[in-house]
C-alpha cells in the first residue's frame, strides 16, 4: 500500500509540472506578441462573441450525470486602455440530460402529448482575458469567476410540435452554487479589416476555439432518472455533489 502511495504521489507531482509548463508556455505566446504594439493607437476596444459546444462532466459530477451536455454562451467584453487586458461578463446555457415520454390526459385516451424533462445549467461569469492586440491568429488564456444555477424543468407540449410553445411548465428542482475556472484559446481572424472615412475601424471578426476547465461548489441537482412517476404523484432523490467541468468550444466574434 505503501508504495502505491509513494507511485501515486509522483505521478501527481510530474502531472502538476507538466500543466505549469503548458501553461507557462501559453502566457509566453500571449505577452510576447503583445508587447510590440503596446503603444501603438488601439480603436477596437470591444469585444462581443457567440460559442457553442460541449461539456464534459468530472470528478464527482461526472460519476452523478455522465452525460455529455451541448450548450451555448454569449459573452461581452471591454479592454482596459491599451492593453491586452479584457474584462467581461458572458451568459452560457447547457442541458445536461433530456427525457421524453409520451402521456395521455384522463379522459382522452384518443390522444398524447409530449412530457420534456430538461436537466439544465446556466452560469454567470466576470472574465480576465489576456489577449495580444493585433495579430492575424491571437492566443489567449483566461481567468473566470461566478455562479452556477442547476435546475430541472418538465414541460407539456403537443404531440406532434417539436418546437412550438408549451401548454405547461414546471421547475421541479433548484440550486446555486460557485463557479471559477481558467481556460485557453485562439482567436483566427477571418477578414482584413478596414478604415472607414471616418477614421473608424470597421469591425474585425474572428473564428475561435477554446477549451476551460470550470471548478464548480457543491450543489444538489437532479440527473435523468431521478425522478420517479407514482401513480398521479411523483417522488426523486436529489444528488449532491461538486460541480465540475470541461468545455470545448468553436464561435464568432467581433472586435471594434
């Protein structure tokens, strides 16, 4: 026993350096390229962008739910003077399980509507980009901070309407927790970029692509199968654990 300890604590010890030296190398390709055109006259000193993806629960979330989400996120953010400093504020929305069956309301045997039930979280974040100012491809890496809500949801909606309003809503379940994470990215510009007559510049749009780790507190939430239909009743067990997980991203933005 002894010695598995011993083997483990190694291999923990050479895991840690090995994400230090990635993420050494990733604030190297940020500031480097960032230093020339410090002084350099910045207009573009907005930044607002769209991304879509996938998370990936660990840890102890991950052996509650196991499930893959997709999710989306909207986020703004403004730079501090001319620097590569960006501070922001992003929106993101993720279902981590959805179940449907199909019921049929007492006394109308003839027809069925569908039962949804959304597993879903949604976070709010303040963010610390660090960003080199110009550059046809941008590395960054980035520092966020916040709060998680997790709650399940079952709708009624017609049969035959995949996509249409629901006839009724229910939040089921609730909870909040923290949040805080880092992560990286790079940013692909995929226009020239102009002067207007004004002396404006016209917006720049960038592809980018990114992975985080978000650490999440703990916080009780529902997974698919927790809840259990009795008869003209229901019942579930809530499970309580952190909230962790990995994001992998791709989206558009804009910078002007």
């Amino acid at each position: 026993m002894r010695h598995w300890r011993k083997k483990a604590g190694v291999i923990r010890r050479r895991a840690l350096r090995a994400v230090a030296a990635w993420a050494a190398l990733a604030v190297a390709l940020v500031v480097f390229p960032a230093v020339p055109a410090f002084g350099q006259s910045l207009a573009q000193r907005n930044l607002v962008g769209l991304a879509c993806g996938g998370l990936f629960p660990t840890g102890a979330f991950n052996d509650h739910v196991s499930q893959e989400a997709f999710g989306m996120a909207l986020y703004y953010a403004k730079r501090a003077w001319r620097s590569p400093f960006l501070l922001g504020i992003e929106l993101s929305y993720s279902d981590y399980s959805h179940v449907r069956r199909i019921e049929y309301l007492e006394g109308i045997p003839e027809v069925g509507v569908n039962v949804d039930t959304y597993n879903s979280i949604a976070q709010g974040l303040l963010f610390l980009r660090l960003q080199p100012l110009s550059g046809r491809v941008l590395a960054y890496v980035e520092a966020l901070a916040g709060a998680s809500y997790l709650w399940t949801q079952t709708t009624i909606g017609d049969y035959d309407d995949d996509g249409g309003d629901s006839l009724a809503s229910e939040t089921n379940f609730e909870d909040w927790t923290w949040a805080a994470g880092a992560g990286a990215g790079l940013s692909i510009r995929v226009d020239k970029g102009r002067i207007e007559a004004s002396g404006q510049w016209h917006p720049w749009t960038f592809l980018e692509i990114k992975v985080r780790y978000m650490a999440g507190g703990r916080a009780r939430y529902l997974k698919q199968g927790s809840i259990v239909v009795e008869g003209d009743g229901y019942s579930f067990t809530p499970e309580r654990s952190a909230t962790s997980f990995f994001t992998a991203q791709a989206g558009i933005s804009f910078l002007f």
